[in-house]
C-alpha cells in the first residue's frame, strides 16, 4: 500500500469488493464454518448469487467448500481458507487506510 495514493482504488481487491462476496467474507470471518442455508439468510441473498459469490471465493482460494450429507439431506458448508483470512485481513487494512486518509 502506498502512502503517496491512500486512495488508489488499484489496491482494492476486486473479489472481495462485491457486494454479495464482501457480505460472505464478512459473515464467514466471525462464523468460522456456516452452512448454506445459515449463510444465505444471514447474507440476504438469494440461492443463486450466494451459489455464484461462493464459486468466485473458492476459485480465488479464499473459501473451502465442502458437501456432504445430513441424514438424507445434501448440506454445503462454507469456511474461509487461511488464504481467505490473510485476504480479508488486508481488505479490511485497505478500507482502514482510505477512511483514515479521508480524515486528514
């Protein structure tokens, strides 16, 4: 992070940003592991932008997805991976420097 554009947007990470990922990092950082159901209420999203937030994150490696059965019932749980926690971690740093820059 440069301390010459603390509001260079270019340090931003863009899978992270997005309304419907930010909301799932941000649950999942405090959640630890969340099943699908838990988190789309949680998020307010809907099954399909949750389902396609999710895939973007697990391609990135920021979440680990895993399915398996409950009964007779498929369950899809969600976690961040420690990749997804150093991101969100230098996410948050990020957004700390704009709002702290905007108070000078």
């Amino acid at each position: 992070m440069s301390d010459d554009a603390p509001f260079d947007y270019r340090e931003i990470d863009d899978v992270i940003h997005g309304r419907a990922r930010l909301s799932v990092m941000a649950y999942l950082s405090g959640a630890g592991t969340a099943e699908f159901v838990e988190l789309r209420e949680a998020t307010a999203t809907t099954d399909g932008n949750l389902s396609a937030a999710l895939r973007k994150l697990e391609d990135a490696g920021y979440v680990e997805i895993e399915k398996r059965f409950a009964g007779r019932k498929p369950q899809t749980l969600a976690r961040l991976s420690d990749a997804g926690r150093e991101a969100w971690l230098a996410y948050l740093s990020r957004i700390e420097a704009m709002v702290a820059g905007a108070k000078r």
